[in-house]
C-alpha cells in the first residue's frame, strides 16, 4: 500500500531503510501490523506494513534491516518492530 504519508517522504528525498535492503515487496513485504480477528497472511495476525525507517544523507549506510516478528508471549506492543542498523560513513558532507 503507497502510504500518502510515505510518499511525502520519498518526495522530500528520504529513503525507506527496510525497502532499499528488501527490494522486492512480494518476497519480503515487511509486514509488521494486522487485525487480529480479520483474515491474515501469517501465523502472528499481520497483514500490511505500517512501519517506517526513512533517512536522508550521504553519511548513513544501511546494512541489516528487519522486521522483529516474533516474540515469546505475543508482541509486547500492538504490532511487530522494524529494527535497521546503519553504518556512518567517515567524513562524509551531509
């Protein structure tokens, strides 16, 4: 789903993290928020990605990023986590 939200990002020059390591939505959709009692695409209830980690900048490198959608008694929240780690580039100008 193109989020208006998100798509003001995108426009304004940032980069969804979890979308530039993932690149293909079909095979990782980064789902990480459901309805629990609606029909769903998993075991844990999620059904559309509703979670975001925009940067901006020559200095950040993404590296790993996920979706944490797993927990041992449920989610301790509403809906899963999105977690990216970055690198900072040396001597970068922005």
């Amino acid at each position: 789903m193109e989020w208006p939200e998100s798509l003001e990002m995108l426009k304004a020059g940032f980069t969804d993290s979890y979308r530039k390591m993932h690149v293909n939505p079909l095979s990782d959709p980064g789902l990480t928020w459901g309805v629990r009692a609606a029909p769903t695409t998993d075991l844990y209830g999620l059904r559309d990605r509703i979670d975001f980690i925009y940067y901006k900048g020559k200095g950040l490198d993404p590296i790993e990023s996920r979706v944490i959608d797993y927990h041992p008694v449920m989610f301790p929240s509403d809906h899963a986590a999105l977690m990216t780690v970055f690198q900072l580039k040396r001597n970068s100008q922005e």
